[in-house]
C-alpha cells in the first residue's frame, strides 16, 4: 500500500518510493492536491504528479531520473543550421495558456491525456505566481510548437511539449537551454528516461544525487516572476 497524503503539503521521503518488481517505478503517494504550495513542495525535492482520469493523484519520484544540463545539449549540424537561419520566432510566456492545452492534446492515436483539466488550472495558476513557464516556437504569427515546465531557484522541471511543425518543440528546447544558461540554471529534469531524451544529450542520474543537486539548486536563483525572451535575442545578435 503506498501512504495517502494528509492535509499538509508533506511527503514521505523519497527511498520510501515503489521498486520494480514491487510496483510501478517510483510512485510514492497518492492524494493531497494540486496547489501552488503542494506543487512546490513536491518539485523542490524531486516528485512530480503524473494520474489519469478517474485515479487519485498519484506522485512519483522514479529511480533513476533523466536530467539534462543545459550546456550538454546535442545540436547536428543540420539542426544548428536550422537554427541559425532562424525561419521561426521564439516567445517566452506569451501563451502559456495554449501550450499547455496543445499539449495536453491526444495525439499519436491516444484516446486520453495526463494533462488533465484540474492538472492545466494549477499550472496556469503557477504561471500566474511566476513558476511554471513556456518557450514557444512562432512561424507566420503561428504557434507551431513549444514547451512548459517549472523553474525553482536554478533548477527547471520539464512537464511536457508538442510539435505541429517538425523540429518546433526541439527548437524551444534548444532556446531553453540558451535561456537557462544565461539564468545560471543547472540542470533541466526530464522526468524519465527514453532514448529520444538520451540522444539529446540528456542522462540518468540516480534518485540520490538528483536529490541533492535539487538542495543545492533550488534555495538560490531569481524570484519568481514572468520572463521575456531577451537573453534568447542578445545571443543571436552575439552570434553564439
């Protein structure tokens, strides 16, 4: 039986999490809600919700966990020639609204999705508070693609993205790291490990470091709030 969270935005600790063959990789809770505070709590020590409809919350803190340092990024050479010529805009928190609806949108013949409604209410409530963030790539005044995730301190917890052009949400990746290392951000988390991650240059990294990167990342960094995608222009005009 895994605990049932009480009132309180509190956890337990996260060795207490399911193994296979015990149980599913990292579940650790079930319950509580999705509140700013609860959230908070939840992303600064490494957990993150992830249920279905009908389910309770569930709250998973899997073993290893797919991290990727913003430097460690692997451009080819054709995609860095897409990204120099540049035929597409890049947004920041511009329409965070829509990218969390465009990725929470079936696709690849999904009948469903884990962004829920209620799960898409407390994210755009966290980007109301200056938490949850999007990078989003424009092509004629069109969002094409696009991500959004949550920033605490100098840490970035990836939550999804999409793509209706190809390579759009593997260009806001890219400008995110740009963004990333200019705030002095350490590491990127990815949540699980797949090999589309792997091939970007993202790596498993056990529980227990992760863990304490986050200690160390998230007490210390900008105060929350909107960003702009100024860092992302001063480095092209550079020619970074």
């Amino acid at each position: 039986m895994i605990p049932w969270l009480p009132p309180e935005p509190v956890f337990p600790p996260l060795e207490t999490a399911l193994a296979e063959p015990a149980g599913p990789n990292g579940l650790l809770a079930a319950g509580g809600d999705l509140s700013p505070e609860r959230l908070l709590a939840a992303y600064t020590r490494g957990i993150f919700p992830w249920y279905s409809a009908g389910d309770p919350i569930l709250w998973w803190s899997p073993d290893p966990r797919m991290v990727l340092v913003p430097e460690a990024l692997r451009i080819t050479r054709s995609f860095a020639k897409l990204l120099r010529n540049r035929p597409y805009d890049i947004r920041v928190d511009s329409a965070f609204t829509e990218v969390i609806r465009a990725c929470a949108a079936p696709r690849d013949g999904q009948a469903g999705t884990w962004i829920l409604p209620e799960m898409q209410a407390a994210y755009v409530r966290l980007h109301q508070l200056g938490y949850a963030h999007s990078i989003e790539t424009w092509v004629d005044n069109q969002l094409v693609g696009g991500l959004y995730g949550i920033a605490i301190g100098r840490a970035f917890f990836g939550e999804s993205m999409f793509s209706r052009h190809k390579d759009a949400s593997k260009i806001a990746l890219a400008h995110l790291c740009i963004l990333l290392r200019s705030k002095g951000f350490g590491i990127i988390d990815c949540q699980m490990e797949t090999q589309h991650l792997a091939s970007l240059g993202a790596r498993p990294l056990p529980r227990s470091e992760f863990a304490a990167r986050l200690a160390e990342l998230t007490p210390s960094g900008e105060q929350p709030g909107r960003w702009s995608a100024d860092a992302v222009s001063h480095h092209y005009r550079e020619g970074a």
